[in-house]
C-alpha cells in the first residue's frame, strides 16, 4: 500500500510516496479503500506545521483530510456501514491519510455516498460543505429571507456557502476576480464585486458577512453588516480568538461538526442543490507534483484538485469542469429546505447572461453618454480654451467595478 507523508514539517519539497502498512481497526474503526480523495488548503497548513500544537512531533506523517471510497474492513462495535458499502468521509485533524490507497478513519466520520454521486464529486464535498454550513447556521444564524455576503464566492467554501443559503431562502451576493463574473451569474449572485470593491456602496445591507477568501478588510465587513448581523471568518488564528471574545458582530469559526450536520450536507449533494466541480484529477503517482503546483498557485482555477489512485481516470486541469454543465440557479418551488427553515420571498429566477467583455462595454458607453460633447470649433464654452481630448474617455474609467446582474441594462 501506498500514502504520501513527510518526515518533518515544512515545504513541497517534504512529501514523499511511500510504501505503508495500514492498521487493523480498532473497535469503532473504519478501514477504507480510497477511490478519490480532495485537496484542501488546510492540508497545506498542517503539513507546514501551522497546528503542530494539535497535530504533534511524531514521524511520519501522513496528508489529506476529505476521501470517498469503499469500506474494506470495519472494527467492533461499528454499526452504521458495512464492508462493501460506499462511504463519504474525512479523516480526523491529527490522523489524516486520505492521499493514499487505504485510510482508517472513525464510524462517526463516515456516511455513505448516494449513488448518484461520482466519486471525485463525493471527494470534494466534507470540508467545503461543512465549513459553510457551520458558518451560515451555527455562527452567522441565518434564516429564510435574510441576506449574505460572501467574499471569495467562487472557492469551494464560498461556492458552497452561496448554493446552501440560496437553498436556505437567503439572497446572496458576493466578490470574485473579475475574469470569473460569468460564472457568478450562472450561480445566481447579486451584487456581484470585485475583491476592491468600496464597501460603502453597500453600508448596513447584509444580515451575515462570510469571509472565505481572507481578503476582506474587517473594516469593510462591518460597514456592510447589518445592526445585529453576523460577521463569520473561517480562517482561525489566535490573535482572531482574541478579536472574537470582544463585543461586536466578529465570528470565528471552529469546525466540529457531527454526523446530522454531514448527512445533512449530502443530501443536498443528491438533490442536486449542491455541486463543487472538479478542476483537475490525479493519481496518487503522481500528486506530489500537482499538490507542489496547488501549493504555488493557491489552488487550481475552476474546481478541487482530486487525487486517485485509479491512475486510468486522471484527467487534466479543467477537463473536468468544463464537462460538467453550469448550474443554474433553482426556481423557489424547486428548491430543497432545510427542516425547520420557511421559504423566503428572496428567491430569483435566471439572471442575465453576460461575458465581462459586455458588461465593460455597457459601463463604457454609459460613461461616454454622460460626458458633454465640445462646443463646435473645438473650445470649452466656459473658458474658452481648445476641449482636452480626455473629455470622451476610451477606456474603462478607475475606481470600484461593480456588476450587478439584474440591474445591467442590455
């Protein structure tokens, strides 16, 4: 059998494939045969030793958290799966050992997967799924009919929080790079900025303020929340422990979720109202590399980099995606609740269609009809000085871009 692990904490260059020799399950144990398993920044984090405090000093070390699979074995006491049954899971913090052929895990952090879910979309699915909904239920108290804003809405995190709340009843609006705004219409999100956006555009207008991508200024978080609303940052560290014991509306969540919270998350999977594509697939012979590569870029553009070891069903970067139709915001009377939580009267229909090229074409020739044309002979009417030709700008003018999607005149 065969893992990636590392001997001491540190860079890329730790990682080593290596022959491994999986333990008997204990009783409550779960051994399973990994059929994919999905990267996650965190696993950057721990490998670099940022939660050497939680994870310890002993080597080797294995990596990787989320996997889907089949149960091989299972250990005494074990009651919910079976050999033989297909699971979703995700590795405890300490012990990880997703990025292998063979994980053991606990019962309680397996559930099985639908049938009608691939294995690299199941693999995608715990952190990113979890972590949103932990961040919209638990810590920003989100109900029917309120409104989120989620900075960085196209991460795995973020994507996942957008189509929860939007199921949830919630309008949600939220910031990309500007390259991608197609794909946060086609998500259905409204307002749609940039990350430098000026948020005072937008002062008291969200009831939960979820930080995902960890480039939203606090300052700009509390200009845009509500009175009483919720600020959630999903990135720990102690001085934000420190800033979230203080009063106000700062949040800072801790993942601890339990079995009904993840059941919870893949039904939502199997109704189809919640999707994470897939960027780019692996196989396990050859991570190392891409997991370099993840590690450089910040992770692939589009999607999860899964590892598998099937090398027969890697794919290239994107290839993946592209394959996969974009999802297309629900009608409400289609959309899936969670028990207990009322429809809202926020939901949309489809929004426009439009490429960033477009909608820089719009701005523009609103900008040009806004401006005064020059008096004939070339002179300014006031000063009589020749019109400077700054007067038809024939470029996007600076400042906040801002798109939104239901206002855009076509």
């Amino acid at each position: 059998m065969k893992r990636i692990q590392y001997h001491e904490y540190g860079g890329p260059d730790v990682m080593r494939l290596e022959e491994f020799q999986p333990a008997r399950p204990g009783k409550g144990d779960v051994l399973v045969r990994v059929k994919a398993a999905a990267v996650n920044p965190m696993d950057i984090g721990i490998r670099r030793g940022r939660l050497k405090m939680v994870t310890g000093r002993t080597f080797p070390r294995a990596l990787g958290h989320d996997f889907a699979g089949i149960v091989e074995e299972v250990g005494d006491g074990v009651t919910q799966v079976r050999p033989g049954d297909e699971v979703i899971g995700a590795a405890g913090l300490k012990a990880a050992g997703a990025f292998a052929e063979m994980v053991l895990v606990e019962e309680k952090s397996v559930v099985r997967k639908p049938k009608n879910l691939s294995w690299d979309e199941a693999a995608a699915l715990p952190t990113p799924a979890i972590t949103a909904y932990l961040a919209l239920t638990k810590k920003g108290r989100l109900k029917a009919g309120q409104s989120v804003f989620v900075a960085g809405a196209l991460g795995a995190v973020g994507r996942s929080a957008v189509q929860l709340a939007m199921m949830m009843g919630a309008s949600v609006g939220g910031s990309c790079r500007a390259t991608a705004v197609q794909e946060a219409h086609d998500l259905g999100l409204s307002p749609i900025v940039e990350f430098d956006f000026d948020a005072s555009r937008y002062a008291r207008r969200f009831d939960v303020i979820l930080d995902t991508s960890g480039q939203l200024p606090l300052t700009s978080a509390k200009t845009m929340v509500k009175r009483g609303g919720h600020i959630v940052d999903i990135q720990p560290a102690p001085a934000k422990f420190v800033r979230a014991a203080l009063p106000g509306p700062y949040e800072v969540l801790v993942a601890n979720p339990d079995r009904a919270d993840v059941e919870q998350m893949v039904r939502a999977a199997e109704q189809g109202v919640l999707r994470i594509p897939i960027a780019c697939v692996v196989p396990l012979d050859s991570a190392i590399p891409a997991l370099a590569e993840f590690e450089r870029r910040t992770g692939p553009k589009g999607g999860k980099l899964i590892i598998t070891p099937e090398p027969a069903r890697s794919v290239g970067l994107r290839s993946a995606a592209r394959s996969d139709p974009p999802i297309a915001p629900r009608a409400p009377e289609q959309r899936p609740r969670f028990p207990g939580v009322e429809r809202g009267q926020t939901d949309r229909g489809p929004v426009p269609q439009r490429s960033v090229a477009t909608v820089q074409l719009r701005r523009q020739q609103r900008e040009r009809a806004r401006t005064p044309p020059p008096t004939p002979g070339g002179l300014d009417a006031a000063s009589g000085a020749h019109a400077s030709s700054s007067a038809r700008p024939t470029t996007m003018p600076s400042g906040p871009r801002t798109y939104a999607s239901r206002k855009m005149s076509s």
